[in-house]
C-alpha cells in the first residue's frame, strides 16, 4: 500500500524522517522543568533533535544549571516519551553542556510566559 503525502506548512512534502522530528518535538513540548512552567522544548534545553538511520531518534539536550535538581531523572524521562512516539524505534538522550544554556535559548513564547523581555 502507498504512503500518501503529508505537507508541511509551507506546502512541501515531508520524508518520513521530519515527519517523525516533528512528532518528537510536539511530545518534548509536553514535557516540564518541574521548577519553571514551561516546557522543556521553548526552554531552549532541547539542542538538537535528529532521526537518524532505521528511525533511531537522538537528543541533544541540557538543564538550566549542572546542579539541576531533575538532572537524574529528566533526560529518562525524555527518551520514554520519545521512544512512544510512532514510527521511533528507540532513542537516546544525550546531556550535554556545551554551550550552556541561557534564557535566550529561550522561546519568545516562553520569555513572554516568564516575563524576561
């Protein structure tokens, strides 16, 4: 059976691949910093997403601070979700440091929320 095309906004046909990124964004987004009310995606923490080869997604991501109190238990949290999202086979998650994180990694939507303009 063929696959029918699905578009993007701009009305260009999406592989599978982006298809899947884009799938993976929207779950990060429901994903929380228990301490700021903002998801983790517009936070900026979420560096680099990529599909790579038989559709094994990996994460680049960072905290707000080393010292982090979610430092143990985030990046988990992120690769469960991630690995429900259809069409993932697995995930890994990697915390990274570099460059470190700022407030102006974040969102504008997210800045707004915060009040930080």
């Amino acid at each position: 059976m063929e696959e029918s095309a699905v578009t993007g906004e701009g009305g260009e046909v999406l592989t599978r691949e982006k298809r899947i990124e884009l799938a993976v964004i929207d779950v990060l987004k429901t994903i929380y910093d228990p301490e700021i009310p903002v998801n983790i995606y517009d936070l900026g923490l979420i560096y680099e997403v990529n599909v790579e080869a038989l559709s094994f997604v990996r994460i680049k991501m960072t905290l707000t601070a080393p010292a982090c109190p979610v430092a143990g238990t985030l990046p988990g949290e992120v690769q469960e979700k991630v690995k429900t999202v259809a069409g993932v086979a697995d995930a890994q998650v990697d915390l990274v440091w570099e460059p470190n994180w700022s407030k102006e990694m974040m969102s504008e939507e997210a800045r707004l929320m915060l009040n930080l303009w």
